[in-house]
C-alpha cells in the first residue's frame, strides 16, 4: 500500500486544502504524475506523486484543508490485490481514518480532540465495512475548463460543490465567477492571496534573519564577452529562440556551484546537508506584489536553451499560480536578479533552510579599467550571502571569482 | 493596417502582460519602460507576442527603436504590407 500525503511545500507552508483530485480511484500513475491540485496560501500547486501505482481510495475531499504529512489517498503497488488492500486497511481501521491522517504531524493526545475539528470526513472516515473501490467518491470527475479551474483556485470557489452551465455539465469560468461574487467573504479573493502571501514571506525572512548568520559578498563582473556572444547568438534565431542574459547569468550559477558544492543544500537539525543536484530557486516577482521563488530544476545538466525555455515556462506558471510541488519543495539555494529597471546591488535574505541566495543587479555601462586602459564596459554586481555556519567568506570570495570566470567563456557554459 | 487598428493590438497584447495598464493613463510619446513594469522576460514576450499576431520579425539590434508606443507603432508600419 501507498499512502500518498501532502508533501511540504517549502519552510513557510503547513497546510493545504485540495482544490480537485486530477485522478479518480482505478487510475494508474507514475513517478512525477500530477494527482492533485492543493492551494496554498501562495499558489495553487499541482502536487505530484513519488511513487507507480493505481489510485485505489481518495480520502481527502475537495474543499477540505490538511495538514502536510496527512494522508490524501491511498495507492496499490504493483501487483497488490484488492483483498491485500483490504486486510492492510483493516489493520488500520482501529484509528478513524481522521485521526489517523492528522496523527502524522500532530502528538497522540492530540488526535482524539482534533477529530471532532477535521471538517466533514463522512465516508471515507468512518470505520465501516471496507467495500470496493468506493465509487461514492469523485467517480465521476467534473469537467472543470483549466480557466475556470485556475479562477476557482484564485476565488477559493469549490469546484466540487458546483453545477455546472457548460457542454456535458462542464463547469465554465462564469459558473465559478457567479459563485465566487456570491460566496462567503473568506474565500481566497486575489487581495487575500496577496495578505497570504506578505504573511508567508514574513514568516520566513523573519526566521532568516532570526536563525541565519548571513555574511556578504559582492563582486563587479564585466559581461562584454557575454554581451556580444549573446547578441551572436541571437540575431540567428527566431524571436521565439532568443535566450535572455538571466538565463546565461543561471547558467553561469550553475556552473560555479559545481566547485562549490558547500553552499548548495540544505542546513537542517544543526548539521549542512549537501544536495546532489542544482535546482535554482528563481525569485520571480509578482505583478500585484509580492514574490516567489521555485526551482528551475537540474541547471547544472541542462543546456543553456532548455534553461531558457525552463525559465520562461516557470515565470508564465508562477504569474498563473500553477506551479508543481517539486518546484516548491525543491530549491537547494535561490538566485535573485533584480533585472535592468532595478538597482545595482542587493543584499539578499536567505531562504531556510537553503544556506546561500545569490543577487543580480541591473547590467549597467559603466567605466572599466582592463590593460591599463580605460573602456566603457556592461557591468553587473553579482552579490553572495551566504550562511557562516556553513561556510566562510573566503569560500564565497572564490565563489564569486569562479562565476566571474564562468561569464567571461559564456560559450563553454 | 491603420494606426489606430496597430496601436489597439499593441495595446492588448501589452495588458495580456501586465493587465494592470490602461490606454487612457498612457503616454504613447514617452518611453514605455518608464511606465510600465516589464521585466527583460516580460519584454520578450512582449515581442514574442507582435511577432505571432502580426507575423513580423523583430530583430534584437532593432530593440532600441521601440522605445514608446509611438515609436513601436510606426516601426510595425514600416514593417507590414500598406
């Protein structure tokens, strides 16, 4: 048996309420497939399983809000039988299958005062006799238009509890704009999204800057090499082709990261913990205010055109509230490029339990002395805040020495 | 195409980006990076998107050119068929 629970999705998350099941009892997933869509106070997330399997019981319904590490569903392996399935639920049935969800992350004498609490958990919660597949739950998945689905993540309207106007029943983005206008004033309206997220960036910088004993670094980088091999570069393709500099500069990231694998991961019960890949956390900051910053995954085996096509996939989805829960849980350090409208350097707050965050400014024309000349020269400040119980800032000097050297050979990236 | 006809696509493909704009707050002789907040990807795609709609190809080294709406507007002119 697997249980499939709501994985955390970055230090500043606890909870989530379902949106929708995007799989039904008897469909097979594997690795990486979407099964859900969960909303936080950020985003709503498409959370992904970790495991192959055949969805065989949804316990968590739409609407309802769980803590991470509640059991959502319940999966059978390869070649478990429904009658195995059943004897394993039965051994578990002595818990309520309430309590045994919220028991996970809450201590024992909790769970029986917390049940009453857990909103309606009829079918699924009661101990009754085990049937088959229970086809008294979303069966019969409702036709939801990815627009309407998206404007009900943004109202809080729950599809679930909606009839829909559309083709077979399908419920359309006006369905779910007619409920949100007339439903309760707590629904996730785009201000509260906006409250919730200022809350979750405060509680987590508030925590950085309470737990982390950053140091600062920064160094100026010409990228006149940059520069020209990019424009090269481009004016070969379609405008559909072209690769920005902050792919380059997240390249370049990337490439320098691989010497310096100590400042790549995770600080966590006192002790660093290396991680084996590079997942950028991109910050991307949102139109209304505010910002999030989810991985741009593997930088390091990606070539540079896919870290483009990566980069502009994320920011569309993380503008649409439509990230995967990978991309939350992911970011082993963070990258924060404050674009050429921005200012020329920043002191970044680190993202915990990450141990590094490194800062762009504007790439600005500035004067450059190279061979005892002097040239006017694209310059950007490149900033390093790291973790001092990680890492010292000889290490980060050189850090920033080696992504220096990374962008004056951008064709070797 | 007309001016005002280009200016209406421009125009709605540069809300599609940031929806908070409106035509009448604009002004189409300034430079429009000054009012409006775009971001190098943004700016793409801001070019991505007159490149689809209306089938031209916008050179990078022509960027410069495209300072306000006026000037992007009469650049499309330059470009389509009368």
């Amino acid at each position: 048996m697997i249980e499939f629970k709501l994985p955390s999705l970055g230090a500043d998350m606890d909870q989530g309420k379902l949106v929708e099941w995007t799989v039904k009892p008897g469909d097979h997933v594997t690795k990486g497939s979407v099964v859900a869509v969960v909303d936080t106070s950020k985003s709503a997330i498409d959370v992904e399983i970790w495991h192959d399997g055949t969805v065989w019981e949804l316990l968590t319904q739409p609407g309802e809000t769980v803590p991470v590490g509640a059991v959502m569903a319940l999966l059978l392996e390869a070649g478990e039988t429904q009658e195995q399935a059943l004897a394993w639920k039965r051994d578990h049935a002595a818990v309520p299958v309430a309590a045994y969800a919220t028991a996970a992350v809450l201590p024992p004498a909790a769970t029986v005062t917390s049940a009453p609490s857990t909103p309606a958990h009829d079918s699924p919660a009661a101990p009754a006799p085990p049937t088959l597949v229970s086809p008294a739950a979303p069966a019969a998945r409702t036709r939801v238009s990815p627009a309407a689905r998206k404007r009900a993540a943004e109202l809080g309207v729950d599809l679930a509890a909606l009839a829909g106007s559309g083709p077979e029943g399908a419920i359309t983005i006006e369905d779910v704009e007619k409920t949100g206008k007339a439903g309760s004033a707590a629904a996730t309206t785009p201000l509260n999204r906006m409250t919730e997220i200022r809350k979750t960036i405060g509680a987590a910088m508030t925590r950085s800057k309470r737990e982390i004993p950053h140091y600062y670094l920064a160094t100026d980088i010409p990228l006149a090499r940059a520069t020209e091999w990019l424009a090269a570069r481009n004016t070969q393709c379609s405008v559909t082709e072209r690769v920005l500099m902050a792919a380059v500069l997240l390249k370049a990231v990337a490439h320098a990261l691989k010497r310096h694998a100590a400042l790549n991961g995770f600080y966590r019960d006192g002790r660093f913990e290396p991680a084996n890949a590079v997942h950028i956390g991109v910050a991307i900051s949102l139109r209304q205010g505010g910002l999030i910053a989810p991985a741009l995954h593997d930088c390091d085996s990606k070539s540079l055109d896919e870290l483009m096509r990566g980069l502009a996939d994320l920011v569309r989805r993380a503008r649409a509230f439509t990230l995967r829960s990978s991309e939350l849980s992911d970011p082993t350090i963070t990258v924060t490029n404050l674009g050429d409208g921005g200012a020329d350097l920043v002191h970044g707050v680190i993202y915990p339990p990450q141990v590094a965050i490194i800062g762009f400014g504007g790439v600005r024309e500035r004067s450059w002395v190279e061979e005892g000349a002097v040239r006017a020269m694209p310059v950007v400040t490149a900033s390093l805040a790291a973790d001092h119980r990680v890492t010292d800032g000889h290490l980060g000097a050189l850090f920033l020495a080696d992504l220096s050297r990374s962008l004056q050979a951008p064709d070797k990236l | 195409m007309q001016t005002t006809e280009l200016r209406n696509i421009v125009f709605t493909i540069l809300k599609s980006i940031a929806p908070e704009i409106e035509p009448a707050e604009l002004d189409a002789a300034a430079p429009l990076r000054d009012q409006i907040d775009l971001d190098s990807m943004d700016y793409l795609n801001f070019i991505v998107g007159m490149h689809e709609k209306l089938k031209v190809e916008i050179p990078e080294s022509d960027y410069q050119k495209l300072v306000s709406l006026d000037d992007i507007v009469s650049y499309l002119r330059e470009k389509l068929p009368a």
